[in-house]
C-alpha cells in the first residue's frame, strides 16, 4: 500500500520559488541538501510539495509542460481556519509577486476562498468552509 503522496510541480527559478513559497509561510524542506530542487511542507499532515526545474521536470515526464498562462493542469486546494486567514493569504501571495486571479469571496453561504496563482503560473486555491452553514442533505 501506498505510504506516501507527494506532488511535484516545474519552476523556472527554484531560489525564487523557495522565497516566494517562504513567504506564504510554507516550511522548505533542506534536509535533501539539493539546491537543484526544493521540498515544500504544507499543513498539519505534513503534505508535499517538489519543485524541481523546468528541464529536470521535463526530464521525469517524459512530456511537454503546461503552459501555465495558456492552459492549468491542476488546482492546489490548501484549507484556512478562518476568513482572516484566507484574505491573509491572499495578500501575502500578491506582496511575494504572486497573481490573485480569485479575489476572497463567499461561496454557497458557507464556505469562504481565494485563488492565486504562483511565480509560474501554478493555480492555488485557499479555502474556509463553515461546515455549520453546510446545507443538510
């Protein structure tokens, strides 16, 4: 059975990247030791982010990237503990050089999110959801 999960996302500039990621308050990772790739650390589960360079993405895949200004791959969903934090994140992603392309905003009266989008293009969703507010099937 599978133990873990990972997912592992190109960038242009992993020092960039790394800074950008540091911003938002994301744990880096630098017990690998590789300044050719950046490990990110995300919640209480411990989730993980790889960033590795564009070529060296390139390389695993096999297959052509994404780009990211034309077309998205995948949405990043991370969950906020509160309203304040998602408009917290939100203005930390756009002071680090992100792009907000969702601006905070309520959703079906319970839940309470944000989109941006990273240094290269990767789409990132903040989100609260107010289960007390949740409609009752």
């Amino acid at each position: 059975m599978t133990k873990q999960f990972w997912i592992n996302l190109p960038v242009k500039d992993i020092n960039k990247s790394k800074e950008f990621y540091a911003k938002l308050g994301f744990t880096i990772n630098t017990q690998h030791g590789n300044s050719d790739q950046a490990q990110l650390i995300i919640g209480d589960n411990n989730a993980v982010v790889m960033l590795f360079p564009d070529s060296t993405f390139k390389n695993f895949t096999q297959h052509e990237l994404v780009d990211t200004k034309q077309a998205t791959e995948v949405l990043l969903s991370i969950d906020a503990e509160s309203r304040e934090e998602v408009d917290e994140m939100a203005k930390k992603a756009a002071m680090a050089g992100g792009t907000i392309f969702g601006e905070p905003a309520a959703n079906q009266g319970w839940m309470y999110g944000c989109g941006f989008a990273d240094l290269d293009g990767h789409r990132w969703n903040v989100l609260y959801m107010d289960l007390s507010k949740m409609p009752k099937e």
